[in-house]
C-alpha cells in the first residue's frame, strides 16, 4: 500500500463504515472508494481492493440477512443472471483516472441519498420484476459495478424500494448477494486484464471485517443507525466532491 499521511484515521473509519453498510445489507465499496478518495489513494489500488472488501463484508451480511429468513431467491435471480456477465465485462475495461472519478462521484449521490433515506421508502403493496425489467437493470448495474469497482447496490436497493419489488429486509438480503457475485465477476475480470492486488489490501479486509460482522448481525435485527447514517453521508458528500472538482 502506498505511503499515506495520517493513516490511523483512515484505518478507524473503515469498519465504522462497513459498520454501516453491512447493516442494511450491502458490501460498503462506494464508502471505501469515497473514504481512499479522501486519503489519496492511487485508483490503481482503490477499484480491485474495494472488490475484494465487498467479497468479505457483502459475504458476511448475506449470511446474517438469509439466517434470518429475509432472502428471495426469484428476485435475486432477476437481476443477477445479466450482472455477471456484464460485472465481468466492465471488470476487463480500464478508464482514465479524471474519468473514472467523475462516474464514481456520480454514483456516490446515489450512496449518499439512500443514506438518508431521501428515496426509497417500504411499501406494502409489491409487484413482480418483469424479466425484462431485471435483465435490463441487472446488465446495467452489473457492467458500471465492474467498470467503477462497486457491488451495485448503492443503486439496486433503492431500485427495488422504489418500484416496489421487495420490501426493506428482502431488498437488503437480495442486494449482498448481488454485491458478492458482481464483485467477484468484476474481480475475476480485473484479474484477466492484468491488474492484481497488494498485500496490504488483505490487511484492510481484515479490519473491516470487524465492521462488517457487527453490521451485518444488528442490521438483521432491527438496529437504528440514523445519527451515524447522517455522518457518513457527510463523509461520502466529502469525497463526492473531492472527487469531482480535483
């Protein structure tokens, strides 16, 4: 890992973030890929290590969610079948660094607004996914997660809450699968076109699994994170702008 200034911050907010993440069912790369943002850290290091987070963090609130009964197959299917490939597809493509920060700010908005609950509410009512419909959003999903380095459910959940497809807990449990099998596509790819991880990178896993095993455990229970929510939209609102204007 590179030389990084002031690292102990760095190392303290990680699991605070896959804290948060895993508690409502997802991996927590846009945290990680806004958190090195802020550090400096080289993009080269920051898309394959934020996969590889989401592998262990998105793994572990999977578990928690699907032990407590939350998990739908069918809709996780839905989606997952064109991710895959397309997570796969955007894991072998390699973007200039000014670009790839833009799309990741963009992305960011989505992390920040779900944070605070500003769109995508629970309804009672639920519709079914339409196979079109889940081909199409999963094959979007799932190239721009291989593409940037996220799982994709900074933008699946609110997708499903929106359009009524799932509720909160189902939504949760259908996004860390999701997370985990886009970002292993997305790392596999990656992996064929030459890019490899550094030692270091497992060392992050390591203290972010912390993180990652409370959250996914209280989420599944019913814990209330609001006022922490309110800090990491601030967080990512940070880095959203680092990396737009820098």
């Amino acid at each position: 890992m590179q030389e990084i200034e002031n690292i102990f911050p760095f190392l303290v907010i990680l699991p605070i973030i896959s804290f948060l993440y895993a508690s409502v069912g997802h991996g927590g790369a846009s945290g990680y890929l806004a958190l090195m943002a802020l550090f400096s850290f080289a993009p080269e290091f920051m898309k394959p290590t934020a996969l590889l987070l989401n592998l262990f963090v998105a793994g572990i609130s999977f578990y928690y969610y699907f032990k407590a009964g939350f998990f739908n197959k069918k809709l996780f299917l839905s989606f997952a079948l064109a991710s895959i490939p397309m997570a796969f597809l955007g894991g072998t493509i390699e973007i200039d660094a000014s670009v790839y920060k833009k799309i990741l700010a963009i992305l960011l908005v989505f992390a920040i607004l779900k944070m605070l609950n500003v769109f995508g509410k629970e309804k009672d009512l639920l519709k079914p996914v339409k196979i079109w419909q889940g081909l199409l959003v999963g094959s979007f999903i799932g190239f721009f997660s291989g593409l940037i380095g996220i799982g994709g459910g900074i933008i699946l959940t609110p997708l499903i809450l929106l359009l009524h497809w799932g509720k909160m807990k189902e939504a949760a449990a259908v996004s860390a699968l999701f997370i985990w099998v886009n970002s292993a596509a997305g790392l596999v790819g990656q992996f064929t076109s030459g890019v490899s991880l550094e030692k270091s990178s497992f060392i992050l896993v390591a203290i972010a699994l912390v993180g990652g095993v409370l959250g996914g455990y209280y989420g599944s229970k019913k814990i209330n994170n609001h006022r922490l929510r309110y800090i990491l939209a601030f967080v990512l609102l940070i880095a959203c702008a680092k990396l737009m204007f820098t």
